[in-house]
C-alpha cells in the first residue's frame, strides 16, 4: 500500500489533523490504467487496482463522511481515470468488430461470431464494472451530482454492442431474426434470444440509431415472415398456438407491453382469425367424435368468441352446421356406421348443449340451420344413406354381436333423427328403402322377422319408437305396417297351397315408389302366369271378406320375387340361382326349350302384346350379360360368371333396370 507523505498542519483547536496526501496515489493509479493492456489485463489485477481505491476513498473520508459533500473530481475516482477506463473499453470493443467483419460469413457463422465478440466483450467489462460502480458512489457524495458519469459508464457497458448497432444495423438486424428463429425452433435458444432482445432494446433507447433502426421493426418483420411460413396441424392446433405465442411473449419479456400485445394480436390475425382456418378447425372438432377430448367444446367456445370478436361469427356457425352433417353422412359409408353412432351423436348433443348455454347462441345457430338446410337436400340425402344402412345391417347381422343392443341402436337412430331435424325426411325414406325394399327382396323371411315376436329386429323396434313419437309421416309408417302384416298373414295362408309365391300387399301409393308403370291397365302375362296370379287374388279376397269395404289385388308384375335354378356352375360347384321378378322369370323360362330366341318368337311364346315391357326385360338381361341381342335375335349366355361382389351366397339378384342389387 502507498504511504502517507508529511501532513499539513491544521489548526483545529487543541489537537491537528492529519490529511493524506492524494496527489501520489492518484497519478499512479491513472498510470497503471493507461498501461493496461485491456485484452490480456487479469482479473487480480483489478481487484487490487478496485481495493487500492476503496482503500483511499475511506482514508480520505469520500466513504466515511455522508454529510460532508466534496467538490466534484475531489473523490478518488475522479473523471479523468473513468474516462481512461471508458477509452481503453471503446478500443477494445473497436478491435472486436474489426475481427467480426474479418471472419463474417452466412447468417448462422455470423450469429456465432457477433456472440463470441459479444460474450468476450460482456466478460472484458465485467471486470472494470466494480470500478464504475465505485466510481458512480463517489459522485453521489459530490455537491454537483450529475448525470455525467452514469451516461459514461451505460456508454462502456454497452461499447460493443452500441458500435454494432450504429455501424453494422443490417447484420445486427440479421443476427437479431436468427436468433429468434432459433429460439422459436428450439426452445433452449430461449434465454439467449431474451436477453439478447433486452440488451438491443437498452441500447436503442440509450444510444437511438442516426437511421432509426430499432428493435420493434425489426421483429414485426420477422413476425410477419414467419406467421406467413407458419404451418399448424389441425389435431392439437390451439395448443400449439399457444406454445408459439408464449414463445414470442417470452422473447419480448423485456419489451414494452404494447409490443407484445401487437405481436400477440398480429399472430392470432394471420392464423386463428383466418375464415379458412377457423372453418377447418371447427369441421374437425365436430368431427373428432372418436378421440372422446373432453376439452372440445370449450376450445369450440373459445372459438366462436374469437370469431365474434372478428365479426365472422356467421363463418362459425356454418362451419359448424356444416360440419356436423358432413361427419354425419360420411359416417354411414364406413362399415361401423351404426354402432358408432350414438358415440357421434353424443359428441354433438355435447357441442351444442355446451354452446347452447348462451342463450343468443342457440337462437342464432337454429336461424341459421333452418335457412341451410331448407335451401339444400342434404337432409334428404341422409335421411336415404342412413335408411340404407339399416337395411345393410339387418342384412349383414343376421346376429348381432353380443355387445350390440338392437333396442339401444334404434333409441339412438330415433334420437338422431329428432337431433339433426330431419322428422320430414327419414321415414319416408325409410319405408322406401328398408321396409319395402326388404320385404320384395326378402319376401316371407323379412316378415317373418318383422312380426314374429320372438323375432323381432331393429326394423321392427325403429318402427314402434318412430310412431310413438309422432314424427310427421309416422300415420303413413303405421298404414304401411299394417299391410306388410296383410302379406305375412296370407303368404303363412299360402303355405297350403302349392303355388311357391309370397306376395307383398300394397297400396298403390307404396307401390309406385318403387316402381312406376306407364300404362295404367296391368300389364298382360302369359296364361300359366296369369292362372297362378288369379289363385292368389281368389286367396286374398278371401282373407278380406270380413272388411268392411272390398279390396281387390292387383297384379304389379315387378314387385314380385321369383328364384330360378341355372345349369349355370359357380366355384364349388354350386348352382348359380337368379332372383327376378315375375315377368323376368317368364322370359327368362321361354328359353328352357330353345337357347335362341327372336323378339317375335318371344313374344308370340309369351301371348303379351306389351312390346316396350317385354324389351325392358330383355333390357335387364343384356345389361348383366346373361343374354346377348344381335339383331333381335336373343341367346343365352352360358358362359356368364357374376362377380362376387353380385353374389349373395350362390344367390344373384337382377332388377327390372338391370343392376344386380335392389
């Protein structure tokens, strides 16, 4: 430590104090400063050279005497050493960048070398920064106090990166946004981006650039680049929105509040508040039935207030109407159609009693479901899917597995059709498609499940719950039921008679929703045909004697259904058998005694004088294949194989316009 030379003598009453003489201590000390070399001065160094000072500014009573205020530059550290400390830092922070500029290369090689310089710089000034603060404390006890000093020291602590910004603005810039960049790729890029973000920021609002370059310009237009190549899947979307603006949120953690609130606006307008991504995100949240996430309707809530708050609230609900019949109608094309439906509908009941809350919501949602579906047929286009898939079904679960409830699966077909309003379309869809089209196909075996109790399937419980509950068409449904039970009762009166027919009783209203003649009159069938039609008529007007007013059977050739055995082989060596109706079955009999037919021989065989019906026969053979028509000259084709996508069992059905299924 230094000595103290000779003191001067002060007359303070009895007894003299002693002053220390600084003039010494403080040239030497500046001394030390200048020769320091800032690259390679050591930590101990500085220390020594801090406590030296601390040593002196209590021996002089800078530290020790609060009350007493000195002149300026009278302290220790006076200006002279702090502007030798700051000079030395400037030089030092000169030499980095000239090193930056020599080894500059593409954006990531750059970041690593601006960081380097950066961090060597930060750790150069880490070990001066005790004297500034030393130095800062001795100007606080000073009489004219200013900011002179403070600005000195935010200047040095800052040399480097405060020339970088004033002299490199592009490539600090460059640095900036792939710093971020990787930060939002890599979360443990995190913490550096936030404090690098801090310290541009500190330094922009010291030190503003001549040009002015500033922070906030430069990430609105990183934001902008990357929400404009951001890519969100739809399963987990909102959470990973949130994820990325809570990334953003932490890198500007040390930005103003409206910048970060800017930015957060900035995100969700060029993602969540996009119509098209709003469209697709309720489309496959209402579709999503199968995930069971119980967060769905409150992310739909939340949607529906982003969408209000974008003035697209009509976007929403359409989506959302649209959506729930569009997964409504996909589901009866997969093969689980029916045992998934109560989950799908359960889903949706779940949307909308959550959203149905609001009560302007509902009001809105049903205006809106009103106007759509009146303006389309998508509900009739349903209504016909899901009556077909009831009767593939029936057809294919002959038994259903033991975990099928065939009262449940109807409870929640009846509950569909109340859900998605379509009272008006399902049931005569229904009576068309499943209950009439079974019973031709089917004959006495669909009745027979229809009536017999022990037998009951879900045709029958759908038609019980479809009439208790009143819909529109239920009168219709019931009047229906009740002449199939007319075929069952006289086609289990058949049974004694030798005649192999089940004929299926219906008004002519019925009848001619699946088939609608031309000519009123029925047509002409050949004798044998007409003798076994007349028994038939002769067996049902004698189970009607008892009514009140007389009905008489008439004779729709095509509604009937006849099975024909083939010389015709199948794999297996089974015989291939052909379900038709009566006239087919006529025309198809003509030729067991020639293989060759002409169109006039047929008809003069036939005794039918119906041209255009006996050619729509012909019609529904060629079409298959089984005959061929050269020049009118009709043969069959014995070479004729089905595909097994037509075949049911050993069984082929051909319809009067020739396709191969009802």
């Amino acid at each position: 430590m230094y000595e103290c030379k000779d003191f001067e003598t002060e007359k303070a009453g009895p007894h003299c104090l002693r002053r220390p003489d600084y003039t010494t201590a403080k040239y030497e000390m500046s001394s030390k400063l200048k020769a320091w070399q800032i690259e390679t001065v050591k930590q101990l160094d500085v220390d020594q050279l801090y406590y030296e000072l601390l040593y002196w500014a209590k021996r002089s009573g800078v530290m020790a005497e609060p009350d007493r205020k000195k002149l300026k530059g009278e302290g220790c550290v006076n200006d002279s050493m702090v502007e030798i400390i700051k000079t030395n830092l400037s030089n030092y922070a000169s030499n980095l960048l000239h090193q930056f500029e020599r080894s500059s290369h593409h954006d990531s090689a750059n970041f690593e070398s601006f960081h380097k310089f950066d961090l060597l710089y930060q750790r150069t000034y880490a070990k001066f920064a005790p004297l500034f603060r030393l130095a800062e404390e001795a100007e606080r006890q000073t009489v004219y106090a200013d900011e002179s000093l403070s600005n000195s020291t935010q200047s040095a602590k800052f040399a480097f990166l405060k020339l970088f910004f004033h002299r490199k603005g592009l490539y600090l810039s460059s640095m900036l946004e792939y710093c971020w960049d990787r930060a939002r790729a890599h979360s443990g890029f995190l913490d550096e981006a936030r404090v690098l973000t801090r310290r541009v920021q500190e330094v922009q609002a010291l030190f503003p650039h001549p040009q002015g370059l500033s922070v906030e310009a430069i990430y609105a237009k990183s934001l902008n680049r990357y929400v404009e190549a951001l890519t969100i899947p739809i399963i987990g979307y909102l959470t990973k929105l949130s994820e990325i603006i809570t990334v953003e949120l932490r890198i500007l953690e040390y930005l103003s509040l409206e910048v970060r609130e800017n930015a957060r606006i900035a995100i969700l307008e060029r993602t969540l508040m996009g119509k098209e991504v709003m469209r697709q995100l309720v489309e496959f949240m209402a579709a999503d039935y199968c995930a069971c996430r119980s967060d769905i309707k409150g992310e739909l809530e939340q949607l529906y207030q982003i969408s209000q708050a974008a003035n697209y609230g009509d976007v929403f609900m359409t989506a959302l109407i649209d959506a729930m019949y569009s997964v409504l109608e996909n589901a009866f094309s997969q093969k689980s159609e029916l045992v998934a439906l109560p989950s799908l509908l359960k889903h949706h009941e779940d949307i909308l009693d959550h959203l149905f809350l609001d009560a302007s919501f509902k009001h809105k949602f049903e205006h809106k479901r009103k106007t759509l579906l009146d303006s389309e047929s998508r509900v009739g286009r349903i209504s016909s899917k899901l009556a077909k898939c009831i009767d593939k079904f029936q057809r294919n679960c002959r038994k259903p597995d033991a975990g099928v409830s065939i009262t449940k699966m109807a409870q929640s077909i009846v509950r569909t059709v109340v859900f998605y309003k379509m009272h008006n379309d399902f049931i005569p869809a229904f009576i068309k498609l499943s209950l009439l089209r079974s019973a031709i196909r089917q004959g006495h075996q669909f009745l027979y499940r229809l009536f017999e109790h022990k037998r009951f399937g879900l045709e029958r419980e759908l038609c019980d719950l479809l009439i208790l509950q009143n819909l529109p068409d239920s009168r219709r449904l019931q009047e229906i039921m009740d002449s199939l039970h007319t075929s069952f009762v006289m086609q289990d009166g058949n049974k004694n008679i030798s005649f192999n027919i089940e004929p299926i009783i219906l008004s002519e209203k019925e009848a001619k929703l699946l088939y609608k003649p031309k000519a009123e009159e029925s047509a002409l069938l050949p004798k044998e045909l007409q003798k076994l039609w007349d028994s038939q008529s002769k067996h049902f007007e004698s189970l009607e004697s008892s009514a009140k007013v007389g009905k008489k059977l008439t004779l729709m050739p095509m509604l009937n259904t006849i099975q024909m055995s083939t010389p015709m082989l199948l794999s297996g060596r089974r015989s291939l058998m052909l379900e038709m109706n009566l006239l087919q079955a006529a025309v198809l009999e003509a030729f067991n005694y020639k293989d060759t037919l002409s169109f006039t021989e047929l008809r003069t065989n036939l005794e039918t004088t119906d041209d255009q019906l006996l050619r729509v026969t012909l019609n529904s053979f060629i079409r298959v294949d089984l005959l061929t028509n050269c020049q009118d000259v009709f043969s069959v084709n014995y070479s004729f194989q089905p595909r097994k996508n037509q075949l049911q069992g050993n069984c082929m059905r051909i319809n009067f316009n020739g396709r191969t299924d009802l």
